[in-house]
C-alpha cells in the first residue's frame, strides 16, 4: 500500500483523460485505483466536496457499489490534493472505455450495451442512487473475463442541486431518480431501458 505522507507522481504518461472539473490519472503504483486531481476554482472544489459528501451518505447506507467506482479516500500528488478512487478496467487490464466510445465508435451491436442498462436503471433506484450528470462519458463500459459486460459509473452521481430536503420524502425521491434516469435514457440510448412509471 501507498506510505502516508508520499507524494504521489501523475506524469503524462499515466493521464487517463479529463472532464470539465478534474483530470484522471491512473495511480503510478496501485493498479487498482485511480487519482482525480479537481481543476483551478471554486466550482470544482464545490463539486468535489459534494461528490465526497455523497460517497460518504452511500458508505454508511452500505449500498453495494457493483455499479459505481467507488471512492477510496484522498492523497497528495505533485499537482495538489488527488482524490483515489477505483479504477475500471478490462479482463486485459486496459483502462475501460467510456458508453460514448461504444455508441460511437466501437463495432459493438448498440441493442447489447443498451441491454445493460435496464439493471443498472432499475439498481439506481432501487438503492435510492441520485444522479444529477448521467452522460455517456460518466458511464464506462467494463469488459469482464468471459465476455461478461457491466456499466460502471464514475461520475454524476449525488445530488448537486441544494435542496436536499427533497430527499426526505422517500416518494419524491424516488420520482425524481426515475425522472433523471429517463432523461439519461431518452438522451443516450434512444429511449432503451426507461423506467416505468409504475416501479
Ligand atoms: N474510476 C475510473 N476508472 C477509469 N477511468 C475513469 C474513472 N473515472 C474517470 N475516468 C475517466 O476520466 C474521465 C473524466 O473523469 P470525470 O468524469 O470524473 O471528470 P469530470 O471533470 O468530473 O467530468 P464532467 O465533465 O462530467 O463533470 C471520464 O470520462 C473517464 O474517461
Ligand atoms: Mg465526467
């Protein structure tokens, strides 16, 4: 495991790639994890905390992360305060590739990754999971041993509008998961694996 107190290295050569708030680094030492290190700003220190905050509320429901990479606690790098969380790859090691990538341009049959997506829907809610940036680069797609395939979401999660009083009435939270999650499905896979208002 990584001594306290070391500053971690992320030279160009372990850059994953970057969002609008953070670049992703794979850890130089820790296969299995990965380091976010949050852009210049206030608004990127907002998002993280909110972020951290929202890992901290699902840690201590104890709700399975089989669809979500988890968050593992914060370290020092040579480009500030880095954020260690799990890293998705392949049955061949490689660094999982986003849903974007798989629609757009992977030979991958489209109604196979949509198939993946009712669970992960259906999971969301009923584990009371928010999601408040489902996009298509927030959701990688994990190719297992056997040809196994999970989406695995690693951003967007929690709630980023503040009126988290909302979240009290189970009900109204609940609609508002499937309200989410439909407008993702409606965006992102021609309308596959919505919700229905019924669940
Ligand atoms: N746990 C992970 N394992 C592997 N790759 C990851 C992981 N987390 C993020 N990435 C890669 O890094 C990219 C950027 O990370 P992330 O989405 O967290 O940044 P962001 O700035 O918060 O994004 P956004 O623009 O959606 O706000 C992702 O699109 C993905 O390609
Ligand atoms: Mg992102």
């Amino acid at each position: 495991m990584m001594g306290k107190g070391l500053i971690v290295n992320l030279e160009d050569e372990y850059f994953i790639a970057a969002g609008l708030f953070c670049r992703c680094y794979e850890h130089p030492s820790e296969m299995a994890e990965c380091v976010k290190v949050p852009v210049e700003g206030k608004k990127a220190k907002k998002r993280v905390d909110a972020d951290l905050n929202y890992y901290h509320k699902l840690h201590k429901r104890n709700v399975g992360l089989e669809y979500i990479a988890d968050y593992l606690g914060k370290c020092e790098t040579n480009l500030g305060d880095g954020y260690r969380y799990e890293c998705v790859r392949d049955f061949d090691q490689s660094i999982s590739r986003t849903l974007k990538f798989y629609l757009e341009e992977s030979d991958l049959e489209k109604a196979k990754i949509y198939d993946l997506f009712t669970p992960l829907g259906e999971y969301l809610l009923d584990n009371r999971i928010l999601i408040s940036d489902l996009h298509s680069k927030n959701i990688l797609i994990q190719i297992k041993e056997g040809g196994v395939i999970v989406p695995v979401i690693v951003d967007g999660i929690g709630d980023r509008v503040a009126i988290t009083i909302l979240n009290v009435f189970a009900k109204l939270e609940k609609a508002k998961i499937k309200r989410r999650w439909n407008r993702f499905a409606h965006m992102a896979l021609e309308g596959n694996a919505v919700l229905s208002e019924d669940r």
